[in-house]
C-alpha cells in the first residue's frame, strides 16, 4: 500500500481493507511505501514461495511499483496481480470495470480467484530497464502530469485542469519514431502509447487498446492551433479524439523513439527516464486478477 495515495486518504482505509481480508485469507502481510521506489524494491527481494496474491492498493503510481517489483521474478514465480484502486490516478483499474475508490467491489474480485493472462509494455532507455501497465507518453502529456502533481489534492479533476493550462502554454517538437520498422516523422504535440484504454482516471486514450491483445497503440497528435486543440480536448473523455484528422492511432509491437532526444518520459504517471528509448509489448507476461 502507498498510504499517501489518494492525497492520504488511502492510509485511513488500511483498517477496513485489513479486517476484510482477514476475514477470507488465512495469512496476510502488509507493506507500506515510505519513499519512492520502496515497494518495487522490497517486492523484488521478497521471497514469493508460498504467496497467491499481491495485491497493490494505491493510484496507477502503485501499481507500476507493483508491476516493476513482480518483474524481477520469474514468470512462473510470480503470483497473480490484484488491484484496490484508491489512488487519485486509477486508470488502469478502468479496464478491470472497478470505479476509483470502490476497493470493496475490487476485493470481491480478487475472492472469486479468476485470473487472465495481460501484455506489459516494456521500456529500454538511459534509465534501465521499466515495465507499465498503462502508457508511457512524452511532451504534452509529462507537461500536464508534471501540473496535475502539484494539484493532487484538489483530487480526480487535477488531470483535466493540468491538461487545460498546459493547452494554454502549447509546446511542439519534432518527431522520428519507428513503429515495427516503419519511420514517422513530424511536428509533434504529444507521444502516447497506451496497453489499456484509459489515462489520467477518465480519459479514454486509446479506445481501441486490449491488454491481451499483444499489441501496443500508439497515440500520437500533430502539431496544430490552440483553439482547435481547445475543441478537440473535449473528445477525449468519448475516445472521439481518434476520428480529427490530426491523431494519428498505430498498432504495434515494437517502437524506437529517435526524436526528440534528452525528453522526459512519463511512464504510469511516474517521471523516469528520457528519450531515446525502445518500446516493445510483452505478450500476456502478467496475470491479474479479473
């Protein structure tokens, strides 16, 4: 658990979350992060013999410790996946069908015990090596999320807030990245590439994502003016985004971003590593409580 996600709230839920587990397993521990990184690395020296279940319980930043921690191990070491979604960032949770804060319903699933097998994006770059579940993207979207941390407190609206100032302060770059070998380049506002459907809570990315599908979708917006990006912004909460002739939507398995150089990425809405970077998807490498 990250007891200061959900803007602290989540450390006020670990009492009930604890007394309901309790009351279907016959072992539990818990661990909470105490600085960044903490869960991934206590998880990944944590001996899983005899584990059925971790369970990550915080925002999608949680859960890209979680996933990053699990990689560590073996995929036939690695026990299955459960979310509780309590974070102020639950986007991934989406996907499952569970609701931001409904940690009751998500336990519920993890109880019945039926699993999937899911794709994990995989990302190689100055950083090392880093797994996510959700997207990574660069420009406009690390911009707004850089905003939207500073606004965590206001709660779920700090995404869309972020992502209006910073369409105010609109920003391009020059584009080369390879899909599966092809080269696309252009002036560029933003780079997404999405494993499931939703980002920043409740903007539907990329509509047509699967997480079990062994592809990645590659969103990505061209350079354009500020009033037409103010009335395209809208469409993203429907995924009508993808129909303006200036989104462009790839499917693929491999991507190598050459262009921009020195550019943060921002990966589960964590900020790590910069550009270059390659990109691959990981064909049901998780499973997951679903």
């Amino acid at each position: 658990m990250n007891p200061q996600a959900g803007g602290g709230r989540a450390a006020k839920l670990l009492p009930a979350i604890e007394h309901e587990l309790g009351q279907h397993v016959s072992q539990q521990q818990v661990f909470c992060s105490s600085a960044s990184a903490s869960i991934r690395n206590w998880l990944g020296q944590k001996n899983l013999n005899g584990i059925d279940a971790v369970v990550a319980a915080g925002g999608d930043g949680t859960l890209f410790e979680a996933v990053n921690g699990l990689m560590c191990h073996s995929l036939q070491s690695r026990p299955p996946l459960g979310v509780l979604p309590i974070g102020t960032g639950n986007a991934f949770s989406r996907d499952l069908g569970l609701q931001a804060g409904d940690w009751q319903s998500a336990l519920e699933l993890i109880f019945k015990g039926e699993t999937r097998q899911i794709d994990l994006g995989q990302i190689d770059c100055a950083a090392g090596r880093i797994y996510f579940l959700n997207i990574a993207g660069m420009g406009f979207v690390v911009d707004a999320g850089l905003t939207a941390r500073r606004l965590k407190h206001i709660g779920h609206s700090a995404y869309t807030l972020s992502a209006l100032w910073q369409t105010l302060k609109m920003r391009g770059h020059r584009l080369r990245i390879e899909v599966d070998g092809r080269l696309i380049e252009q002036d560029n506002l933003f780079v997404e590439l999405s494993n499931s459907r939703y980002t920043g809570t409740s903007f539907l990315m990329a509509p047509g994502a699967r997480l079990d599908d062994g592809l990645l979708d590659l969103t990505l917006l061209r350079r354009l003016p500020r009033i037409r990006l103010l009335r395209l912004f809208p469409t993203i909460y429907s995924g009508k985004h993808v129909d303006y002739p200036e989104v462009m939507v790839v499917q693929g398995r491999e991507f190598s971003i050459i262009e921009p150089t020195d550019y943060p990425l921002m990966i589960d809405g964590e900020f790590v590593g910069t550009t270059p970077a390659r990109i691959r998807c990981l064909p049901g490498e998780l499973r997951i409580f679903a």
